[in-house]
C-alpha cells in the first residue's frame, strides 16, 4: 500500500468542507431556503469597476500572464510598506513586505521558516481552525492558551506556557472565529513577551479593514526594531472581493524574508499575477468603496448584538468582523446543535469543535457549547431571518 504521512492523516478534515458535507442530501424547500453562515468570504465578486480592470490587464498586459518575482509584485510591496507606514505610525519598507499566494499561504511561509518538527507555537483559543491545521501536519505542537470570557488572550497565561521549545506566539485581531478586536495594550504586552522570550509574534490582521476603531489598533510598526519579534499577515480577499484569486501579504525582516523565498520558490513560484494587479489597483481606486463596506460590516455587527440581545438564551461572547461566537442553550455538543440547525432551522454555522481542544483534549468545554456565525454572509435582512429561525428552533427546542 502506498504509504501516507501520518500528521497528515491524523490531522482534522477541512472544517468548512466538512460542514457542506452536512448538507450534500438535504433538501431545502423555496420557502425556507439554506442560509448558509459557515465561511468566512465574500458571497459577491469584486466591484464592477475592479473587474473592468482586471478584464483590460488580462488583455492589454502581458506580465500577469508570466512568472514574477517570488516574493511579489514590486509595486505592490511598495504600497503595503506605504499605506502601513502611513495607518500604524510606523516605518515599513518595501523590503520588508512579501506577497504570498492569500494570508493561509502567509502564515504556512513563515511557519515553515519558524518551527520544524516537535518544537511549540502557542495558539490562543477558540483558534482559527487553518493555524492549528498546518502545524499538525508539520508535526509541530500546539500550546493552546484559553482566552478569558470575553476572548481576550492574557499575556501573562502565555508565558505560563512558554518552554524551551516554544517558537512563536500568534494573534488574529481582528479575531476569526471570535470577531473581537485585542486592544493595543494587550498586543503590545504580547510583543514584550515574544522579545523577552527570543519568539516570534505573529500577527493575523486579515479583518484589519472592518476593524471599528478609527485609530490604528496597536502601534507595533511605530517601534524601530519591530522586525525583530514581530511578523505582520494580511489578507486582500476580504477587502477587494479577491477570494479566487489568492493574494495576501506578510511583513517581516529581510533575514526572514530570505527564508520565506525558499519556500515559495517551492511551492507557488510566485503569486497570482493577476491577482496582485487587482489588489493594487483596488489600494490605489478603492479606498471610498472600501470605507462602505466596512460601514456595512459594522452594521451588521449592530444587527447581531440587538438580535441576541432579544434572544436571552443564548450568550454572545465575541462580536465583530466577520463573526459572532455565541454560547447555545442546550446540553449538547455544539457539533450536534450546528448539524440540528441544518435539519430545523436550514443554517449552516460552524461548531465550536473546530475551533478548540475539546474537553476530554484538555480543553475547558467551551468548544463544545459554543458556535460561529459568519455574518457576513447574510444582509440585514438575511440577519433577520436568522434571528426568526433561532428563536422558532429556541421556543421549540431541538
């Protein structure tokens, strides 16, 4: 029999693939169609004027059709250096900034230049399910670090966690699946910790563009010596529509930089040429378009409070973003309630299990009371109709 790699046979099934799996034989009447809340994306293409653009650079250009630079478009990494500069206070140079084939490949780049087998990354949880993914199958351990009530990561329970083999310590704020948004105090704490420590801090901001403060969320970038400690990801899928076209960024020192070439060298070559001339065109045309969807994201996030609000049984614990992390009122394990909510109220979210250790894992139960919501899935008026369906499956129980 041919052989299989055992971390990556042992390593959890896709989460999202998984959940459609739920809904491959159900069928779901006109009147009551599925609202399908488990994946964090944009439902909709990018904006009309975008794809125009990106329809005359497929025929007018010839580069975007060819090999490029591994670490990215030089433009591109000129802009990133310079609207992060000018957003965080900081100095961000173009040789700092890579691009990466969407901010999974980010975090899978930088990994590989960190951690090799049995050394440490610690993850707070409920984590994102991709992160936790890439290190078991690299056979790297995952120190989970169990966030307060509200969500938020405590330092200090981190160093409790630091050992010799510990290579990293990795935020995502604004956070997926928790939606809550870690206050500069407490990354810059995390920061002081990883440079204590001779760890890497690494920093998922893929929601950064639907962040509510006006302010820039922490001042990482304004410490002349950040590349030392800190590793910056980011993602264009979420602000420009660009999920199929695969582009994120990462910023980090030169040295590490190095390292991260070898890797894409060896997996990509290099990222989306296409993909990477639409990114930038959107930061150079799309800054007033952009500023409206985050208006909307953030009245959705509205919708989602006063809706649980008016629904007392179940507990919202995280809100913003792209998500709501909620506790549900029942005493069953939130995989079988996010399978129940299929069958009686045809939504489709993700259970807290694919966001933690479960209890008999060590975990402290909260994976299996707990469920996310992508909301960004769902209009207003979809966010409506998901508070009818909750309260009707709630009154009735399942």
């Amino acid at each position: 029999m041919i052989p299989t790699n055992p971390d990556v046979a042992a390593t959890t099934p896709p989460p999202v693939m998984e959940a459609r799996r739920w809904i491959e034989a159900t069928t779901f009447s006109a009147d009551r169609p599925l609202l399908n809340l488990s994946q964090a994306a944009p439902a909709d293409p990018p904006p009309d004027a975008l794809r125009t653009e990106m329809a005359r650079i497929l025929v007018e250009e010839t580069e975007p059709h060819l090999y490029g630079p591994v670490l990215g478009l030089p433009a591109l990494r000129a802009r990133v250096a310079a609207d992060w500069t000018a957003a965080y206070g900081g100095a961000v140079r173009p040789e700092q900034v890579a691009i990466t084939s969407g901010c999974n490949q980010a975090f899978t780049a930088i990994m590989a230049t960190l951690a090799a087998r049995g050394d440490e990354v610690i993850l707070p949880t409920p984590w994102y399910f991709n992160h936790k993914m890439w290190l078991d199958m690299q056979g790297v351990t995952t120190r989970p670090l169990e966030t307060s009530p509200d969500l938020l990561p405590d330092p200090e329970a981190a160093e409790a966690l630091v050992t010799p083999k510990t290579r990293a310590i990795v935020l995502v704020t604004p956070n997926n699946p928790g939606g809550v948004e870690y206050p500069a105090a407490t990354v810059a704490a995390f920061r002081d910790l990883a440079r204590r420590h001779g760890l890497a801090l690494v920093i998922d901001e893929t929601y950064r563009d639907f962040d509510a403060r006006d302010a820039a969320p922490h001042d990482l970038f304004a410490d002349p010596d950040w590349d030392d400690t800190v590793v910056h990801l980011y993602s264009f899928s979420k602000a420009y529509r660009l999920t199929g076209h695969r582009v994120g960024a990462v910023c980090a020192s030169e040295d590490r930089l190095a390292q991260v070439e070898k890797w894409l060298d060896t997996v990509t070559i290099c990222p989306n040429g296409l993909g990477q001339r639409a990114a930038l065109w959107g930061m150079e045309n799309l800054s007033g378009w952009l500023a409206g969807e985050r208006r909307e994201i953030l009245s959705r996030r509205d919708a989602m409070e006063d809706g649980f609000a008016g629904l007392p049984e179940w507990r919202l614990l995280g809100c913003g973003a792209y998500f709501a992390y909620v506790r549900h009122p029942w005493d069953a394990s939130s995989t079988e309630v996010a399978k129940a909510l299929v069958d009686r109220a045809a939504l489709l979210t993700l259970p807290g299990t694919m966001f933690g250790p479960l209890r008999a894992e060590g975990g402290t139960g909260r994976a299996e009371v707990t469920l996310r919501i992508a909301f960004a899935n769902a209009d207003r008026d979809g966010i409506a109709v998901l508070f009818d369906r909750l309260r009707e499956v709630t009154a009735a129980g399942l």
